[in-house]
C-alpha cells in the first residue's frame, strides 16, 4: 500500500516524471518480494493468486524516446479528452489559463507565466475586482436595511468577490493541473492494464454541462427581464434604443455602482459584461466539481462491476491486481482533494449563503411583479438543485469505494485469500471522499448537515429581519 501511495506523492516540479517512473520500477523490483513475505501458515490454507506484471508497470507512463504515454493516448473517454473542450470554452471567461488543454495527452499541457493565457485570466480578475471594490465603498456609506438586499450591498460584495476568488483558485490550480492530469493518466493507465471496463466520460460530462449552463442561462435572461421592466418594448420612440436598455438594466441592478460614478455607454457595457462573466464563473465552478468527481466515481463503479463479474465467476481472481488498482484510485482522490479542495469549501459558503439570501427576502418582502416572482422561484429552485446536485455527484466516490464490500464478504472460499483479505482491510478502514480543505467530507449525510445548517441560519435572519424592521 505505501508503496502504491509513492505513485502519486511526488512534487509537481520538473522532476515528478523521473521520480514517478523511478517509483514504478521500485515496484516492480519488491513485487516479488513482498509475495515471499506473505504469511506462510495462511498460504498454505490459503493459497494466493499469482501476482502479475502489467504492460504499464512493465513500459512506464511515459516513454523517453518519443515523450509520448505509452498507452491510448487517444481514447475519447480519457478524462483529459473529455474535460478537454469544455475547459477550453471556460477559457474564454479567463478561467484555468493552461495551454493544450484541448489535447488528447496531458503531456501536451503547459502553464506559462508570460503568456496571453496568463495575461487574459490576470486581467478579467482586475476588471472583476473593480465590482466588490465599488459594492464595499456603498456599504460603508449608506450601512442601512438595503445593504441586505440582493440588489446590492453586500450580497454584491459576495458575489463578485466570490468570482474573484474561484479565478484565483484556478490561476493557482493552473500549475498543478498539469501534474494533476498526469498523475490521472498514468491511473488510467494502470487500472486498464488490468483489462477493466473504461468508463463513458464524454458524453456524461457535456450532458452534466449543458444541463447546468441552460438553467443558469434561462435565470439570467429573467433577471435581465426583471430589471428591465421600466423599458418600452412597444414604444416606437428613442426610449427603445440598446442604450436606454442597458442605461435601465444597470440603474436598477447595479445602482450601487451608478451612485458612485456617472453613468455612460462604456460604463454600461463594462457592467454587463462583468455580471455575465461572473455569472458563468459562479455557475462553472459548481460544473467543474461535478466533473472532476463524476471522473473519478465512474472509475470507481466500472472498477467495483469487474470485481464482482471476476467474484461470481468463482474461478482465480487477481485479488492483488485488483487491491493495487483500488489503492492507485484511492492516492488519486487524496491527490485530486489536496488541489481542488478550495474551490469546493468556497462554492459550498457561496451557494448557502445565497440561499439563506433568497429564503429572507423571499419570506420578508411582499410581492413586486409577476416578472419579480418568477425570477426569485427560479433561481432559488435552481441554486437548491445545482446544491444538490454537488453534492450527489461529489457524494458518489464515497459511496463507490464503500459498494463493493458486500461482495468481497460474500466471496467464495476457493478464491479467497491473504490479498482479498487485505483488500477487505483497505475499502474498510480508508476514507475516501473529498473535502473542503478538510472542513468536511462530501457524503450523502452532508446534505442532511447542510439542510439544518440552512434552517438554523434561516431561523437567525428572519429574527434579525424582525428586530431591523
């Protein structure tokens, strides 16, 4: 098992190949070894399955002649060709400035300092930073019941430093994402070497996008109606210009901005395109979860439906083969936790704290419009779905690494042996899941935590609500 771990504690430096490889034969050369050290009174009743070399671990992840891996670098349903193209849109937001993200090899993947990438990410971070700067100027000047609202005041605060935050967590991931997909190959690599099912990734993964960024796009355009509903639409005079539009949509979303400094097309234009970019972000780092974690509970479930085809077969069983590719997955999980952690604590602060936001205003304020009303139902149900769904999807790889138990206890006598036993040992006592820096871990009874920590915060604001009224 140590030995295993080493496969993916090496430093992100330009030296992690050379110690990943020099890991892999460190492996290979004890393998034998540790099979002669087995406990000899429990293999004679319990005669262990051959262990077995593998073409990975024979060949090594990367080949230094060609610099190529070694093996299908270009399978469609490699993680890396999967979460490719939708990376590569996010890119246009300013999000993970990594080159070659669309590659079919991670080998291709680069993180320069002094590149346009770079340079476009560091300046939509500036640009969006102007916005909680100007929300935090208003609060301090006019500190009163409004400062609560959604419209303004430190719901602003919050949800524009929450986007620059997310875009700074992917500056710095950026870096660590190409040792990271590295890292995720050489598992792949690993675990197919042992002729298990690939998962289907690329399809789940548009699916998974698509479905968030519709909603998210359908409740924009309500908010966008709701804050134009002063704007003539019949009216065939100048008051139905693009410039009238924009100058109505700002003053009442953004009036903490228009108090501030005098309003003008190109400031009307900044403002929209600002709200829009922060919309996406706010909504991609909540899809980026899901991704990440529907890779790896999907290597997970394809890994727990081979064991137990290979279980009711009743014949020999590589239960050493099978121990490595469980505990290769489980270093990667611990690996992907260490490196996205702080987006997932940070989207998890944001998203319950909008929803305690929409749950007082909603019981506390008497209805405005019907435009008003469908707006806050929409985007509240969409806020406590996509929560939800986080949550589900994070909430797999716990539950995955747990799911196969059952079988391996109902194991067959003939078959069982020092490695399935150890095996048993390991999915039984190793925690897998992910965390928000180690906070908390994603499993299905944190949605129960979750509820009753909205409630309890509810209960708290409604009260205050009370005593401010």
């Amino acid at each position: 098992m140590l030995k295993t771990q080493r496969l993916f504690t090496a430093s992100s430096k330009e030296t992690h190949s050379a110690t990943f490889r020099k890991n892999v034969l460190f492996l290979i050369r004890h393998r034998k070894d540790k099979t002669k050290r087995m406990d000899t009174q429990f293999t004679e009743s319990h005669p262990p399955s051959l262990p077995r070399v593998r073409p990975f671990l024979r060949s090594g992840l990367i080949n230094e002649n060609s610099r190529t891996v070694s093996v299908n670098s270009n399978n469609p349903d490699s993680f890396q060709c999967a979460i490719g193209p939708i990376l590569g849109f996010a890119q246009l937001f300013g999000i993970l400035p990594v080159s070659g993200i669309s590659a079919s090899t991670p080998l291709k993947l680069k993180f320069a300092i002094f590149s346009f990438r770079t340079l476009y990410a560091v300046s939509i971070i500036v640009m969006i930073l102007v916005m909680p700067i100007l929300a935090i100027m208003h609060v301090i000047k006019t500190l009163d019941s409004s400062t609560f609202e959604i419209h303004g005041g430190i719901a602003a605060v919050v949800f524009y430093g929450n986007n620059v935050m997310s875009l700074m967590i992917f500056f710095w991931l950026s870096p660590r994402w190409v040792t990271l997909q590295r890292d995720w190959r050489a598992m792949e690599q690993f675990i197919d070497s042992n002729k298990v099912e690939r998962p289907k990734l690329r399809w789940k993964f548009y699916l998974i996008t698509a479905t968030i960024l519709f909603w998210a796009l359908v409740v924009d355009i309500l908010n966008i109606a709701m804050n134009t509903e002063k704007f003539y639409w019949n009216d065939n005079l100048k008051n139905t210009t693009f410039e009238h539009f924009l100058e109505i949509y700002c003053m009442s979303s953004h009036a903490f901005i228009i108090e501030q400094l005098s309003y003008n097309l190109a400031l009307g234009i900044f403002i929209f395109i600002i709200n829009q970019v922060s919309s996406f972000t706010w909504n991609f780092t909540d899809v980026f979860i899901m991704l990440v974690a529907t890779g790896l509970a999907e290597r997970y479930k394809t890994l727990n439906k081979q064991v137990t085809t290979s279980a009711l077969k009743h014949g020999i069983t590589d239960w050493c083969g099978f121990r490595e590719d469980y505990a290769v997955l489980s270093c990667m999980v611990k690996k992907v936790d260490n490196n996205i952690s702080p987006i997932i604590l940070l989207s998890f602060a944001n998203n319950l704290y909008f929803i305690s936001l929409h749950l007082l205003n909603g019981l506390s304020q008497p209805a405005e419009s019907i435009i008003n009303d469908i707006y806050f139902f929409g985007s509240f149900v969409f806020l406590i779905g996509r929560t939800v769904f986080v949550i589900l999807l994070t909430a797999r790889i716990n539950n995955q690494s747990k799911i196969i138990l059952p079988k391996l206890y109902t194991s067959s006598s003939s078959t069982y042996n020092i490695e399935t036993e150890r095996l048993i040992y390991q999915l039984s006592t190793d925690n897998i899941s992910l965390t928000g820096l180690g906070f908390f871990s994603i499993t299905r009874n944190f949605m129960l935590a979750v509820a009753g920590v909205i409630v309890t915060y509810e209960i708290v604001l409604l009260q205050f609500n009370v005593l401010k009224n």
